[in-house]
C-alpha cells in the first residue's frame, strides 16, 4: 500500500530558520576566508545571486550543494549544518567543541556561567508557568 504525503506549497517555519541558520554559517565562513559572495559562488559553480539567496535563507541548498560548498569553504557539511541543529546531541557536541578551544580556568568560567543562566531559565519558565 502506497502512503501520500500531502505538500505544502510554502515552506514551513522550521525548515525557513534552518534555512536561514545554515545560511548564516556559510556566511561567516565564507567571510572568514575573506571570500566574496562571487568569489564563493564561482567556486561553487552557481550565480552570485543563488549564493546571495542560499545566505539569507530564501533558498535551501540541496545535499549535493552542500557538499559542494563545503568543499569550495574548505570545512564539512557537518560544520555547516550542526550548529543550526536544535537536537540535543549537536548542541552538546558544538558545546564540547567550544569549550575545547578553551584553557581550563575559561572552560570553569563558561561552564558557570552557562549554570547559572540554565537556572535563571528555568526559574522564569517555572513563574510564567505559575501566572497562565
């Protein structure tokens, strides 16, 4: 038995801030190089425009341009799309690897503070939970 899956014509709010989040990375990244957007996009083989698009989020590149891009930016897909990830165990891995390219007395520091801002947070969602 075949299952259908009906499309939306419109991107939904999930897929529009990955989309912007990944644009975002590929941006930095880029600048960091001291590319161009044409300079990158010639690289990649595309318009100075379709990059343009790619970096503001208004268009989602595909698998393979990914890898493309990655290639041209000379860092991983992985780079590219973990930090715009909202699951547990990229967020947990982009934490360890910030905290790696830090000494012990910073990582103590960033480690507390990040304490104490999860109980802030958590104190705040506690009381809005008491007021609704």
């Amino acid at each position: 038995m075949m299952w259908s899956r009906k499309v939306k014509s419109q991107p939904n709010i999930k897929h529009q801030n990955l989309a912007k989040s990944v644009g975002v990375l590929i941006a930095a990244r880029r600048k960091s190089l001291g590319l161009t957007q044409g300079e990158l996009a010639e690289r990649v083989g595309i318009e100075q425009e379709s990059m343009s698009r790619i970096e503001t989020g208004s268009i989602t590149p595909s698998l393979s341009r990914l890898f493309s891009l990655a290639d041209a930016l000379d860092c991983t897909v992985e780079s590219l799309l973990s930090p715009a990830s909202r699951r547990k165990p990229d967020q947990s891995l982009l934490l360890e690897k910030l905290l790696g390219e830090l000494d012990e007395a910073e990582r103590a520091f960033v480690v507390g503070m990040v304490g104490d801002f999860a109980k802030l947070v958590r104190s705040r969602r506690k009381i809005e939970k008491k007021t609704k």
